[in-house]
C-alpha cells in the first residue's frame, strides 16, 4: 500500500467499506461542537463519492485518501480529475492538465500540510500540471472554502468548514483565483421601488410571459431549464456542461423539494428564455436529524415536505440565454422572476428572507441583480490554485 509520512501522520487511500465510512464521518467529530454546522446527510455523501451512483464519474475519476494519526481518522481529502472539465477553454478557470482536489477537511496544519501533498502527487501522476480546489466534486456541487461569514449556518446545499483552512492552505502555497458570493435578501417587505417600477413594465408587456413549472411534466420540464442553464452559464468562469446523465440525476433529488410556485420560467414570444429555481432551506430541518433519515426522521422530513414552512428560501440556479444578457431584457427578466417567486415564498410557505447564489464574483450583472433586489454579501467562498 502506498502512503505518504509526516511526523506521526500517515496518509492513505480510501479502499473498503469501512475506509467509506470512517471518510464520511469524520466531519461530524470535528464539527460536533459548532453551532453552525449542518450535519448533511450521511447517505448523500455516500452517493456523492460513489461510482455507479453519481453520474459525474461517467466524465470524472477521483482517489480518496484519510489522514491517521495514533490510530484515529484526522484528515480527509479527494483528489480528482473531470474530464470534461480538461476539455474547457483556459481562459474560462479549467482546461488542459487542471485537476481539483476537495472534500477536504483536517484536524490541524500538520494534517492539511500533508493530505494537500498528497493530492497534488496524485494529480501530477495523472499528468496534471495546475492543483485548484476545493471543489467537491464538481462545480455543480460544493465549491470553494468559506472564507466570509461563519457566523452563521449555510443554506442547503452549501458548504461550510473550519476559519483555520484558509491559512493552511495558502501555507501550501495556494492563491485565490475565484470567489462565490451568496446574497442575503430580505423578501417579506419588497422588493426596492426601483426594481419594482422595472418589473411592473414588464408585467404590461405582451412579449414576455412568466410561468410556474407543471410538475406532472417533470422530466420534461428538468430538462428545459437545465439546457437554458447551460446555455446561460456556459461563458462563465469554471463551467463544465451537465450531461444528459446528471441532469436525470439532479432531477431525479430535486424533485421532493420541487413546489410549482417556486419554480418560474419566462418566455418572451413563446419561447423559454429564463428560469429561477428557489428550494426551501431544508437545512432548517436537518439541522437537528443527525445526518440520517432512520429510524424516524424520514417520516418528519416527509411529513414536513407536504407544506414546508422555512424562514429561508434559496436560489440555488438561475439563468437567461446567452443571446439576451447583454440586453435590459436580461435584467427585466430576472428581476420578474424574483419578484413573481418572492410573493409566493412570503405568502405560500412564510419566508422573511433570500439565500441568492452562489454567484461568481466575477459576474457583475448577477451581482446587479443581487444588489438591486436589496441583498447584501452574507458568504464568500474562494477556491484557490497552484502550479504543480
């Protein structure tokens, strides 16, 4: 078995069930005693991690590895290569011999020191020349560290770790190269006048038209907004396509948690243009169930999806075509699209606030859009680089 040696620490690669296992449950001993902290969903990261579960590793390869210390478990790490993602143009974040590393987490400096060495001499095995992360395991997923606003919980879906990272990981010789930025939105007072005067425009148009989903052409429907969202991001900084297999895939978890009211597409003459997805904060929930569903939280979690009522909702994806961002169109059209869901999210389910993001800081007209719907930067997630 091949492993790396620091000092009392040995690194090894995750290979049994019980390597699995002591890998997804590490952060629950190291987060146990912080309040902010949501304990995910054990069997989720479980699917996350495992091929023939997780249709990323149709285009993706990934090694997992445990830091020990005197016999107990204190470091964890992937390193991991997305095929697609090599395939991207350098200018967008990713492309030729980028590989990320994630899914990290450490009991000290000594530990994050060597579980980073070893995954950079695992992406220099495979041929990479670039080391950015953490990305866990896809964009699409849990990107970035949080480096801003630790003094509260995430929403679902977010990430969250220990303020001591940054520090070891740029000891490591890591630079920022892109931060995600989430939105605080208070919604249950309005929208601020301005915006409303713009979506009210909008509302006297003939051309535009802005619609619930029809669960009950789900499939159908999943697909629509996914290949607008491709569309919409696909200049972006690090973006790397869904596949016909992820987009089944995230359907398929989205769909407890799909409401028709939170849920809008906009059409300008017909055709499908724009989208907002809003879930409800289901961390609100989990937060108390452990990281498992038995033997009873199931049956709340169900109980509860019926007619969730969240102080918080989130927004998870958003998009316009490419063809329209570069027109006031784009700007209407998303300001439409947060008022006609924030008026069901205070009315219908009985949220106060917005979770907007992640957003790329890069981005500066969804950074309008957060700014002129009132939401001020709550988070900052950065992921770092490095030359290998």
């Amino acid at each position: 078995m091949s492993e790396n040696r620091m000092s009392e620490i040995t690194i090894r690669p995750v290979v049994t069930k019980t390597d699995r296992k002591a890998f997804v449950d590490l952060p629950f001993r190291l987060y146990a005693n912080d309040p902010n902290w949501v304990p995910p969903l054990k069997d989720e990261v479980h699917g996350l991690i495992t091929p023939g579960k997780n249709p990323w590793f149709e285009h993706g390869e990934a090694e997992f590895f445990l830091a020990e210390r005197a016999g107990q478990v204190v470091g964890r790490i992937s390193a991991h290569i997305d095929h697609l993602a090599l395939k991207q143009p350098p200018e967008q974040g990713m492309g030729p011999g980028c590989g990320n590393w994630g899914l990290f987490e450490a009991e000290d400096a000594a530990v994050a020191t060597a579980l980073i060495a070893r995954a950079e001499d695992a992406l220099r095995a495979k041929g990479m020349t670039r080391s950015m992360g953490p990305i866990s395991l896809a964009m699409w997923d849990e990107p970035g560290l949080l480096v801003e606003g630790f003094d509260h919980p995430p929403v679902v879906m977010m990430g969250f770790n220990s303020s001591a990272y940054a520090p070891w990981i740029e000891a490591a010789g890591y630079a920022g190269v892109q931060d995600l930025l989430t939105y605080d939105l208070p919604i249950d007072k309005g929208l601020p006048e301005l915006s409303n005067r713009i979506v009210a425009m909008g509302e006297r148009s003939d051309k535009i038209r802005i619609r619930r989903v029809d669960k009950s052409r789900f499939d159908e429907e999943a697909a629509l907004l996914l290949s607008i969202l491709n569309d919409a991001w696909s200049d972006n900084w690090g973006f790397v396509p869904f596949t016909d297999a992820e987009i089944a895939y995230a359907g398929k978890k989205l769909k407890p948690i799909v409401y028709e009211d939170l849920i809008r597409v906009a059409e300008v003459d017909g055709e499908p243009v724009a989208f907002m997805m809003t879930i409800p904060d289901l961390n609100e929930k989990l937060k108390n169930f452990g990281g498992s569903l038995f033997p009873f939280n199931w049956a709340k979690l169900l109980w509860w999806l019926r007619k969730p009522k969240v102080t918080t909702m989130r927004v998870p994806l958003m998009g316009v075509v490419k063809k329209l961002q570069s027109t006031r169109m784009a700007s209407q059209l998303a300001l439409m699209l947060v008022e006609y869901i924030r008026r069901d999210s205070v009315s219908k389910f009985g949220a106060v606030r917005g979770d907007f993001g992640w957003v790329l800081a890069s981005n500066g007209p969804m950074k309008s859009v957060g700014e002129a719907v009132g939401g001020t930067v709550n988070k900052v997630y950065r992921i770092y680089e490095k030359a290998l």
